[in-house]
C-alpha cells in the first residue's frame, strides 16, 4: 500500500505531539528539579 503523503504529515505531525509532551514531562519531572536549580544559579556564582 502506497502511503498518501497527507497520512505522512499526520503520523509525524502526531509523533511531534508526543515528543513535546515528553520533553515537557521530563523539565517538570521532580527529579529534575535540583540539577535545573543548580543550573539557574549559575550565571549568578562568582568565582573563586
């Protein structure tokens, strides 16, 4: 079956979707939350 080229912007526009809601998971996951504290601050540290 030859594949219609709307039906392939619809599976990568799905597949798209998906990446994006787990990329927004993992930056308000809990875990994350130290390491991304940790690297907010940064710009702020002074060297010693």
């Amino acid at each position: 079956m030859i594949m219609d080229i709307n039906t392939l912007r619809s599976i990568v526009t799905v597949a798209t979707f998906f990446v994006f809601i787990g990329i927004v998971a993992w930056a308000w996951s809990g875990r994350n939350a130290k390491s991304f504290e940790e690297a907010a601050q940064l710009p702020f540290k002074q060297d010693e």
